[in-house]
C-alpha cells in the first residue's frame, strides 16, 4: 500500500489450496505489509481473510483467522520502526507477549504492541479482529508522561473504546480518497478515541473528547437513524437515551450536518418508499401499506412530503418503474 487516499488490498486463503493457503498469506501478506512472522499447527486447516486500507498515516486491517501466532523478532525491530499496533477483538480469543508481560485479550477488548520491541500476539481461536498501526508521535503528545505502550490495554475509559470499535466498522468503507480533509479528520479522530481509552488526561483529554468523542457519536446517531427510521416513534429523545445523553445534545451534533433530526429520518423514510414503490415484487402492495412500513402513520402527509421531494406522486414513482 502506499500513502495516498485510502489504499486498499483484499487477500483470502478460501480461493487457493489447502497446502498454500498459509505459505501464502504469510509471505505475500503478513511479513510484506506489517513484517510480521507467523507460525501455526495446522497449516493445511489454516483459514484468513484480511483487509486493508490506508487512510492517512493509519493502516487499518480487518482480519479473521483461525489460530495463529504472530512475532515481531528481534531482526524486525532492528528496521527502525517504531510505530503502534492496536488491536481490537471482535470475538474470539489472543494473548500478547511483550516486554516481560503477558496479557488475556477477549471480545471486546483492545490493547497496544510496541514495533520497538520484540514480542508476539497469539490468535488463540476462530477470531475477527481490527489493527491498526499508528505512528507513535501521532499518539504520544496526548500523554503528559512517558506512556509504555507495550501491554497497554484501552481499559481507562470503555465508553471511549465502543465508540472506537463502531467508528472503524462504520466508517471502514467510506471513500474519503478525494478529499485529504476527511482522511485527516478521520485519522485525527481514530487517534484521539484510541488516546481517550488509554487513559489520556489533561487539557489533551478534552480536545480528545471534543473532536473524537463528538465524530464518532454523530456517525454512531446518523446509523441509528437510518436503521430505525421505519419505527413511527422514532424520535430524539429515543435515540438520545440509548446513547446515554440529551436530546438537546443529540440536536446540536446534527446541526453539523446542515440538516435537523426530523430532515434525516424523513429522508431515510422516502428513500426507503422509493425504493418499495420500484420494486415489482411489491406493485401489489398498496401505497398506503408502503408508507405505514417506512414508517408514516399519515397517507396525505407521505403524498406531500414525497410530491414536495421529487415532485411527482408516489404513484408516478410506480408507474415509470413497471413501464420500464
């Protein structure tokens, strides 16, 4: 990968032989992209799949496989690297080796490897996981002390850590290759979740908190929205008490996007019924049925608010797709 954009590589074992797929995804893959030597006692049963993508100064993996270890030698330390892996299970289980430390990880759990120095990180079952390798000065200058990284678990604050874990899976496939802004407003907000739920404190804190924290809750509150839109009782006050805060708070991260609460859903709503009102398998549903499941508990309010977003009838919408 190299460091424009959003690089990205896709490798899986499924599509090559039993005897290759560990050969493989060890030499093409692992020790080429992230110098990594790997060892297994089942190579022929080995199973991977991994991708990876590029966004700024971060490489970000995501990764499933069956049981393998992974070393970081002596040799490979030597190279000057000296950046951080972090890595986040999804499920599954791992132990890490480092710095005369051994440490459990479970779903759910994150914790750091140091490419300063030697150590291992052992997929111990079928797992999913995210890394993420990070230089260190990106991280660093959010501690008012020395930080050793090596073993260091984002334990400090969990709230911090979930948020991190659904900002990679929400926005891992976002193209923001066209716009350097939002590759280093992405970066800059993964860093700071991940320096929150390492325990960072002071003044670097609360720019953490005010930058990452606030990103990956809108991007967290846009999802809610749209998987829930269908549901007539949607509202701010519902969403803002699953995600422990305000509705007035869940306003004002919307008024970033130049659109309120009631324009999301509504959008989310007739995007849903066009797409019913297109699809023959449902030309015999009435529109009135159509409207009630995307979640409009008034037949004339969805006519208007469709004619006043298109400017035709919900019925023009079927029409055109059957002629078609």
């Amino acid at each position: 990968m190299n460091g424009n954009g959003s690089a990205r590589l896709s490798f899986d074992t499924a599509a090559l032989a039993a005897r290759d797929r560990f050969p493989m995804f060890c030499e093409e893959v692992v020790r080429r992209y992230t110098g990594l030597d790997l060892r297994t006692q089942d190579q022929r049963g080995f199973r991977a799949a991994l991708e990876l993508r590029r966004v700024g100064a971060i490489d970000i993996g995501r990764i499933a496989t069956s049981p393998v270890n992974s070393t970081l030698t002596t040799s490979l330390v030597r190279d000057g690297d000296d950046g951080l892996l972090v890595t986040l299970l999804d499920c599954g289980r791992a132990s890490q080796t480092q710095r005369d430390a051994d440490q459990a990880l479970q779903a759910g759990e994150g914790l750091v490897s140091d490419c300063g120095y030697p150590g291992e990180l052992n997929i111990l079952a079928n797992s999913e996981f995210w890394n993420l390798k990070i230089p260190r000065h990106k991280i660093a200058p959010l501690f008012a002390r020395p930080m050793r990284f090596a073993g260091a678990k984002l334990d400090k604050d969990i709230a911090a850590r979930r948020l991190l874990l659904g900002y990679i899976r929400e926005a891992f496939n976002l193209d923001v290759q066209a716009s350097a802004r939002a590759a280093q407003l992405y970066e800059q907000h993964i860093v700071d979740l991940i320096a929150l739920a390492l325990g960072a404190g002071g003044e670097a804190r609360a720019t953490a908190e005010d930058r990452g924290v606030r990103s990956a809750r809108l991007s967290a509150i846009l999802k809610a929205i749209e998987g829930g839109s269908g549901d007539p009782a949607l509202s701010a006050v519902v969403i803002a008490r699953r995600f422990g805060v305000t509705p007035r708070y869940v306003h004002s991260l919307l008024e970033e996007t130049g659109r309120s609460f009631t324009h999301h859903v509504l959008e989310h709503r007739l995007e849903k019924a066009t797409a019913l009102l297109r699809d023959p398998q449902r030309q015999s549903c009435r529109i009135a049925d159509i409207a009630g499941e995307v979640g409009f508990n008034d037949l004339s309010h969805f006519n208007r608010a469709f004619r006043r977003r298109y400017g035709v009838t919900p019925s023009d919408i079927r029409n055109t797709a059957l002629t078609a």
